[in-house]
C-alpha cells in the first residue's frame, strides 16, 4: 500500500475569494490564458476536423483539467467555444453550429462552490464540475473532442517516496523542493513526472475522439537550464529556508519540514517530447513558447510574489503546518524576496511556457 503521505498534497491552491485566494492572485496565470488565445483559435482553425465532431448527439463535449477556481478557466473555456463556432461559420455551417457541454475538472479537494458561484451568467454552453485526479480516467471512452490544460501539468500524483524516506540516497533533508538538492532527489522528481505523464497520456487517449485535439499549456525551463536559475526554485528555496529558520527556534517542526516536499517538476522541451513520442497515441501538431504578456508578470514587488505564492501553494502548506503559522511564514518570506537581487532583475527569468497541441490518432 502507498504511504499516505503522498496523498497529503491534493489541495494546493487556496479556495475562496478573499485576500489570499487562488482567485484573487492569479494574475500571472491569466497572463498565459489571454497569451494563449490565438494558439487555440490557430488550433482549431487549422487541426479540428468538425467532421470528427458529433453530428448525431449536435453536441461538442470540451474538458478543462485542472481548472482550480477563479475567471481563468472561464476565459480559457470561452476562447474555445468561439474559435469552434468561427470554424462552423467560416465553412458556411451557421446552421450547424452545436450545443457545447463544458466539464471543470480538478481534485475533489478544490473549492468547486467558489467555481461554480462565478460561472459566468451569460455563457454559451452547459457546465458541469468533475472532481478527481487528471493522472487517471475521467470521461467515458470517445467522449471528448477537446481537451485543454493550463498551468496544472507540472503538478505530481504525489511526492516521490525516495525524498521523505530517511534511508534512501534520495532523502530532500531541509529542503521543500529539488532546487539544489543532489542528483538523486532531482532524479527522483523526473521519474514520478515520467511516470504521470504516461498515466495523463494514456487516459486522455481514451477519452478523446479520434482527431480530438489536447491543448496543453505549462511551465517549462529550457533544455539547458537549471531549477536553480528560474524565480520558482529561488522561491521555493527562500520559502524553504524561512522554515528551517523557523524550526530552529521551535515555530516549526524540524521533523515536519523534512518530511514535506511540494509535488511539482518543471519538465524541459526535450524532455517532454519525448515523453510524448513514447506514449505513441498522439500526432505532434506544434510545440511551442508562448509569448506570455509580460504585464501580468508582477512577481518581483515583495508583497505581490507573497501573496501569489500564498494563494498557490497555501493549501498545501496549511496542511502540513496548520494555519496559525502562515503570517509569520510569509511575512519572513517578503523580507527574504526584499533582499534578493534575483527578483529584481526581469532578465533573470527564463522559465517559459510551453504551448503543446496533440491529436488524438488511429
């Protein structure tokens, strides 16, 4: 049986609506959604064959995987909707134009009340919540004929047991993530990435339509780059060593920051593809940077890079820790981000976002 710590992990963004929710700080990720608007009308127009589509039912089913909560997913959804219903219009099948059912798709833990109170009033199709994990089935077989994803896929099934085990070379002692940690521990994080690829892969092979399309926008590092020259490891790493200084005079568990790694990877180009090309269920239409708009970019002010790493991983955190620690946490965080130079300087920053467009083959 799996260690039930590795379960632990399912709630990281921060529901509701108030000042540190996923909702209310989720200005970088709406960056990528608006970024990524023309790659999907480019998607449809030129990969979506609306003869795959369901001509019996009149019905187009879309799914967004990990939508977690706030307008993004509705953005996303909707640049969807309209580039299908241009592509009924451009081939002069006004007429033809279907129904669309949306599913919203995230753990069971997300605050799907908050989801569903925001759903926007005057939207262009039925919308439906299905809870569960992404590494797994979801949908009936041949069920969906689009499938997008933004922002969710560098989120692990679980920690990798190697890192919280004591006894094996690849323990993380005092540290939350991979960022500097000896090869192992970062082997240990490509191979249970590895692992839920496959597993994301071949359930979505399943659900699609043959010619369905999979839309897949996430964080990456390029090919030649390490964790540790990205503002993600570098804010992973303050975080981290806020924590070790708050156990070394007894705010914190030592035991319970060792034992706590956060369940994400950030795959490079090469690496992905090739993950992909394995799986052997999908044609390669493009993979892509996106040009995300650097005026959501507004991590390097203190205040705004707490609040938004918060609102990210507060879920999970509060789990680990319990809530009465947050403050203090990431007041010590600001203070650190403060006396970086790292974060004030934009050039520094290389993570990319990868666009990836895959059709479901014979």
């Amino acid at each position: 049986m799996e260690d039930e710590r590795t379960y632990a992990y399912a709630n990281a963004m921060k529901g509701g609506e108030g000042p540190h929710s996923y909702a209310q700080n989720s200005n970088y990720q709406r960056g990528v959604v608006e970024a990524a608007k023309e790659k999907i009308i480019e998607a449809v127009a030129n990969h979506l064959d609306i003869k795959t589509l369901s001509a019996s039912l009149n019905q187009v089913c879309v799914a967004d995987l990990g939508c977690s909560t706030g307008p993004n997913t509705f953005i996303s959804v909707q640049n969807i909707i309209e580039a299908i219903q241009h592509k009924y219009i451009s081939k002069g099948l006004n007429t033809q134009i279907p129904e669309f059912l949306v599913f919203f798709n995230d753990h069971v833990s997300n605050d799907f009340n908050t989801l569903y109170k925001s759903l926007p009033p005057h939207r262009q199709y039925f919308a439906a919540g299905v809870p569960g994990s992404f590494h797994g089935v979801l949908f009936p077989k041949a069920s969906l004929h689009f499938i997008h994803s933004s922002y969710a896929l560098q989120w692990l099934s679980k920690v990798p047991l190697d890192v919280i085990d004591e006894g094996s070379p690849a323990w993380n002692k005092g540290r939350i993530f991979y960022t500097n940690a000896p090869k192992e521990v970062v082997e240990a994080f490509a191979t249970q990435f590895a692992k839920d690829m496959e597993s994301f892969l071949i359930a979505r092979a399943q659900e699609l339509v043959i010619g369905g399309l999979l839309a897949l926008f996430t964080p990456a590092i390029p090919d030649v780059m390490s964790n540790s020259d990205t503002f993600t490891g570098t804010e992973l790493d303050l975080l981290g060593s806020c924590l070790m200084d708050m156990a070394k005079v007894g705010l914190v568990s030592e035991a319970k920051v060792d034992a706590f790694n956060f369940p994400a990877y950030f795959t490079t180009p090469k690496e992905l593809k090739a993950l992909i090309e394995r799986n052997g269920h999908f044609s390669f239409e493009r993979m892509e940077i996106l040009n995300n708009q650097k005026k959501h970019f507004t991590l390097r002010n203190p205040s705004m890079s707490s609040l938004s790493l918060r609102a990210t991983l507060g879920g999970l955190l509060e789990k680990q820790f319990g809530n009465e620690i947050m403050d203090e946490l990431f007041n010590r965080y600001s203070k650190k981000v403060a006396g970086s130079s790292f974060f004030l300087k934009p050039e520094t920053e290389k993570t990319m976002v990868l666009f990836v467009l895959l059709k479901r083959n014979n």
